[in-house]
C-alpha cells in the first residue's frame, strides 16, 4: 500500500462538513486550514471532474478545491504543510476490521483489497 500520487483524493476534496458547520464548531486543527484554503465546488463539478463520485454521492458530502493543489502536476505544493485532514487519508476512512476499500478512488495505491471490476473504472 502506497500513494500513487495520482491526486484523486484532492480533486476535489470530499468532506462530510461544510464551512458553515466548521466555522460554528471549530474544534479541529485542520478548521483554520480548511477555511483559509479551500473553496467550495458544486456537486455537478465534483462529478464532471470525477464521475465516480456521483455513483457513491451520499446526502452531506461536500466537495472543495484546496488552492495549494496543482491540478497540472497533481501534487500539493503545501505538502510540508497540510493539515491533519490530509496527513491522515486514508487512515481517517478507515472502518475496525475491514480491510480498507477506497471505492470513490478505485485505482488508489491504498486499497488493500481487490475491488470487483464494476468498481474499477476510471475517472
């Protein structure tokens, strides 16, 4: 299990919050990070960018761009710097005893189990 680098996890970046809810609650050490760097998208963007999304949206997912990432290149030129949120992917998906299975990002390095081939399409 590796990174890829391929960027998926960060465009866009797939949050259960919004910054309403961030602002009003701000208990996180990502919050200031989040608020000052991200930007919200549209659903249909998140989509168009990446239709597998669509196929695994639920109610109360949000989606954002962070501007430190480099949609060219697909590396974060704050790597140094980013925040617990992204030190912690995939760890922070992760459920008690099941293997990891990004299904949003079916090609990530992070999988730890096959995924079957209706989930293995390319964005």
């Amino acid at each position: 299990m590796a990174c890829l680098r391929c960027g998926a996890c960060c465009d866009p970046v797939v949050l259960r919050a919004s910054k309403r809810l961030i602002r009003s609650e701000q208990q996180y050490a990502s919050d200031d990070f989040i608020l000052r760097h991200w930007r919200r998208v549209s659903k249909e963007e998140a989509f168009r960018r990446r239709p597998i999304l669509r196929q695994f949206h639920v109610p109360g997912r949000f989606y954002y761009d962070c501007r430190w990432f480099d949609r060219a290149t697909r590396l974060c030129a704050a790597y140094a710097l980013r925040p617990p949120i992204c030190r912690a992917f995939p760890e922070n998906l992760r459920c008690e005893g099941r293997p990891l299975r990004l299904r949003s990002y079916p090609q990530c390095g992070f999988n730890e189990a096959p995924l079957p081939d209706r989930l293995a399409v390319s964005s």
